[in-house]
C-alpha cells in the first residue's frame, strides 16, 4: 500500500476537500491518504511518497484570501486578526482598494498596500511556500500524484476518487459554512489596474501554475491526472 499526503494549501477549496473525506475511510486496496493541515509542506513529506494539492487563479485566490481574513475566518473558524492585519482591515475596505494602492502616486498609501500584502494571512502566502524552491519542486515532480484546480473543484474531486477507489458516494459540501466560502455578497470586482499590479505580485504564483499546467499535460498522457 502506498501512502498518498494532500497538502492543503490556504485558499484553494482544500477546506471542502477535506470536510467530504474527514468521515470517509481512507484506506483503499492500493493507498492511504493522509490529510494534512496548512503547516505541511513538501519538505515535510518523505521523498517517495506521493502528493496531491490543489491550485486556484492567484487574482482569485488573493480576493477570496483578503475576504476570509477580512471576517477573520469566521463562520467555520474563528482566527483573530494580527496586530499588523488590524492595521490592514483599518486601512483597506476592499480587495479593489488594497490592490490598486500598491502603485498609488501617494507613497504613504502606496507603503500602506505593501505592508498590507504581506501582512494579511493568505494574501501573503506565496505558493512557494508549500513547494520551497523551483530547483526542490522539480526534484519531487514523480512524487506529484494529482493536481487539480479550484476552478473546477467538483469535477476533480470526482477524478480523484476514481484514480483512488475511493467511494462514488462521498461529495464535497454544498454549504457555505462546511465548504469555507465567502459570502456572495462580497465585492469581487477588480479594475484594470487592481488586476496588474495583482498579475505583478504574484508573478511567481503564477509561473508555478505554469509548470504544473506542462507537468498535468505530461502526466495526462499516462491517465494519472485528470487535464
């Protein structure tokens, strides 16, 4: 039996995933899976064993991230903010306001941004974090069992089971309060500045996505994920 680790990282439906195998028995003919919290990253896992995670869009990741400390994490959970998340929230009302102040013409504003975004939990958190370097990641590339996206949650969760056995009949929550989802009436609109200066900032994120969108393609061709 091979063991199989998901590396919950912040913000991508990892929540939901692991609400909808909390009670399901993880122990196929072929894998046990181990759920781990947010703490746990690549380095953590014994090379050869295998991983699977998931990705979601930084930009959406960034506003759902600012949303979820916003309300400091509640319903589901209820983490108070730091002192320097605090000053965060007193400062910026919304995703739109603290993204377009990382290139304001009034440097005070423009610093307050900067501080901000690597202040606020989630917002701050690089994928890198997960994953270390690019040198380390490529290392650990045939540890990568599964990678699926939050875009398209539901169908891969679906792959997933089917690639681990796992039963047909466990779903992922539909609630908002099991699946960790902000409320709609949040603001979600970017402008076209937000949306640059946000491009910018994780210009790493999404270069990682890049990477693991060649090693999908590659891995797609032997059925081990799901394109």
């Amino acid at each position: 039996m091979r063991t199989l680790h998901f590396l919950h990282i912040g913000k991508t439906g990892g929540t939901a995933l692991k609400h909808a195998l909390s009670g399901a028995h993880l122990d196929t003919e072929h894998w046990k899976v181990i759920l781990h919290s947010h703490q746990t990253r690549l380095e953590h896992i014994p090379p050869g064993e295998s991983v699977f995670f998931f990705l979601r869009d930084p930009i959406s990741r960034f506003v759902s991230g600012f949303y979820s400390r916003q309300r400091q994490g509640l319903p589901a959970y209820n983490s108070p903010w730091s002192k320097k998340e605090k000053v965060a929230f007193s400062t910026f009302d919304t995703p739109e306001e603290l993204a377009t102040a990382l290139t304001s013409a009034d440097i005070h504003r423009r610093l307050a941004a900067l501080a901000a975004m690597s202040s606020i939990r989630h917002v701050r958190d690089s994928y890198w974090k997960w994953f270390g370097s690019e040198s380390y990641f490529q290392q650990r590339i045939d540890d990568i069992f599964f990678i699926g996206r939050q875009e398209s949650l539901t169908l891969d969760f679906e792959c997933l089971k089917a690639l681990l056995g796992l039963d047909p009949s466990i779903k992922l929550p539909q609630d908002d309060l099991n699946a960790h989802r902000n409320p709609a009436a949040c603001d979600y609109r970017l402008s076209a500045t937000a949306v640059d200066n946000l491009r910018t900032w994780y210009e790493r994120d999404f270069y990682l996505i890049q990477i693991c969108g060649h090693l999908q393609n590659q891995m797609s061709d032997r059925g081990a994920l799901h394109d």
